[in-house]
C-alpha cells in the first residue's frame, strides 16, 4: 500500500465522521524487517530536509500530536524523528496547567514554546486540551478563572477555536508551518494496551486509575475530537487522521505526511554571492600556508 498523505488529511470546511474513518488499514509494509527499511529512508528523508530547514532559516515547523491514552504519541515521536538533529527539534509535552498558568489566558503557556525559524517544535498534547478534556470536563474551566463563561452553553468553545485559527493563521503568514496529527485509536485497542501495561513491569509507571476513569467518558471525548477538527482543520493548518491500532503503520504514515510537507516548502541552500565567494577565496589562501 502506497501512503498518500490526502488518504488522512481532514479537509476545510468537509464533515469529519469518525465512523468513516478506520482505526487500522492494511499496512504499508509487509514485514518487521520492511518497515524498518521503509521508516528508515523516511527517516534520513527528514534528516536531509531538516538540515535545509536550518540552513535556509525561513520556516519554522510546528507538530501537534493529540490522541486518547495509549495511541502512541510518545513512539511517533521517539521513531520519526530518530535521525533529527536535536539541535534543530524541540519536544514540549504540555499536562495539568501549573497555578502561574491558569494566570493567563489558555493559549499562553504553549505559545510560549513556539519553534523558531529554522526548528521543528513537536507539542506533545497542545493548546487544543482546551477544547477537548476541558469540554468533557467543563467544571475545569471554573479553575481558570474565565469571566462570564456559561457551562451549559457552547458559545465558549466556538470562541476558543476561533482563537485557535486566528493564532494559527497568523503562524502561517509568519513562517510556521503547522501540521496536526490525530492518532486514532479504538476503544478496545486502548484496553489491551492497558492490559499490557500492567503485564510488563517495565510499562507499569504509564497506567494510572484515572487513565482507566476517562474510559467512561469515550463517546463525549469522540465527539468533542470530531467538532474541534471540524472547526479547526484549515489549508493553514490542517489536521490528519491517523488510523493508530497499528503503530508501526502509524508512525510511517506520520513519517511521510511530514516528508511530504516539507517537500512542498520548496527550501533551497542559501545562494553565494560574489562578495562571499571572494572572502571564501582569501580563507582558502590563508588555510593553504
């Protein structure tokens, strides 16, 4: 199976229905040893790619990574971008808010870590926790201190993603390239990952009671990922559905959306001029000595 990165791309203005969407595919390799070799070239790809991203210093990349408990953000991340130069990429994982950050409206703290041009900056989780635990939790937004918010109304999430595309259109005409991924995981995938999680002690720090709490709430968190995708996907900054009941087909669909966006920034080396070209000749001739 060949990946096409519009096969998962959730477009502007069409209805995403998760039950169109599969959590597993046919995969794109056809054994252990192919996926290697194929996340492998997708791998030095990115390498190459992100080595010109630097050195052309005109973009900067954003990566948003959400996803119910156990869909596999931690290994997209861990695999995919293996060959990066941690120089140029910057991981931030975002949880409950610290008490200086509910001070501040809820898109500080993650703006605050936006990648400078020339970086990939990967949220591990995002601002979008706002408009996702927050509304199937709404008694949250009491801690926040929002005036006048109603929490029987949805008047207060519509204003959040249009904060959410406001920010992120102004990103993209200031050089930030944003590319959201949603790993999509069945419920029953989930358990035996949990399960799994108790099976080995060494996966054993990763499951919590409340991880198995939010279980009960599947159907509010399914909707609310539906309408924030719905109101958030742009040609500015797209959302991609990824089927993740396969992890390793994941990570190679998330490997080449990410290649194929970066190809299509078009980045060259910066050009020589006949002033540089003199100064690099007079630098040959004083190493020559």
């Amino acid at each position: 199976m060949k990946i096409l990165s519009s096969d998962f791309l959730v477009s502007e203005g069409c209805k995403l229905d998760f039950r169109t969407r599969p959590t597993r595919m046919g995969p794109a390799y056809s054994s252990k040893e192919h996926y290697q070799e194929l996340l492998g070239k997708h791998v030095a790809q990115l390498s190459s790619l992100q080595q010109l991203l630097y050195a052309s210093n005109r973009h900067a990349i954003l990566l948003i990574f959400q996803a119910m408990d156990a869909a596999g953000k931690d290994g997209a991340i861990k695999h995919v971008m293996s060959g990066v130069n941690p120089q140029g990429c910057q991981v931030f994982s975002f949880k409950h808010p610290s008490t200086e950050e509910l001070q501040h409206d809820f898109l500080w703290r993650t703006t605050r870590d936006l990648p400078e041009r020339g970086r990939i900056g990967i949220f591990n989780r995002s601002y979008y926790e706002e408009v996702l635990i927050t509304r199937v939790h709404p008694e949250i937004l009491n801690s926040e201190g929002v005036p006048g918010v109603r929490l029987d109304g949805n008047a207060i999430w519509h204003d959040r993603y249009r904060s959410i595309v406001d920010l992120e259109r102004h990103l993209r005409a200031n050089g930030t390239s944003i590319i959201k991924f949603f790993l999509h995981l069945s419920k029953e995938e989930q358990r035996k990952r949990f399960l799994q999680r108790i099976d080995e002690p060494e996966k054993n720090w990763k499951l919590s009671l409340a991880d198995v709490e939010e279980r009960k709430f599947w159907k509010q968190y399914m909707k609310a990922y539906e309408e924030c995708l719905n109101a958030t996907s742009t040609r500015d900054a797209p959302w991609y559905v990824v089927p993740a009941d396969d992890k390793e087909n994941a990570r190679l669909i998330v490997s080449q959306i990410l290649v194929d966006a970066l190809k299509e920034l078009k980045m060259t080396y910066p050009g020589t001029t006949a002033t540089r070209r003199r100064e690099l000749q007079a630098i040959r001739k004083q190493l020559a000595k």
